[in-house]
C-alpha cells in the first residue's frame, strides 16, 4: 500500500472514530507515553535498548565507572 493512501486512512479513521472512548483513552495513553519519553530524554528507537539483562547492566556500569575514573585522572594535570 503507497504510504499516502495509509496516511490519508488513518486521518479518515481517526476523524471517524475520534469521539470512541476506546480511541480517546488511546490517545491519552500515546500522549502520556511521549511525555514520559521526552522526561527520560529518549527518542522511539532507543526505547527497545532500555531494557538489559542484570550483568550485563553491572559490566556497562563498571565500564563507565572505569572511563569516568581514567578521564578524572586525566584532568587533574
């Protein structure tokens, strides 16, 4: 399907259906969402690369606990 025909579908859509309380709720959830987004400073393509395991979260924290402490030696001269 051409990528104007699905946007022009789902304005159509909305328009229709922009009163349900179903899609007010949605609508209230999605702005919601994007809220706490923009609060966390991510962007859509991160949000997927939030979620890590927990060593692997405690290696990435000892990684740049150890870059933090190398650049502050580094800084004193």
């Amino acid at each position: 399907m051409h990528r104007c025909g699905l946007n022009w579908r789902f304005v159509y859509g909305y328009d229709k259906y922009k009163e349900d309380p179903r899609v007010m709720e949605l609508q209230q959830k999605v702005l919601a969402y994007n809220q706490l987004q923009k609060y966390r400073g991510l962007r859509d393509h991160q949000v997927n690369k939030t979620s890590l395991g927990g060593p692997r979260a405690f290696g990435l924290l000892l990684y740049r606990f150890a870059v933090l402490v190398v650049w502050g030696l580094l800084s004193f001269p």
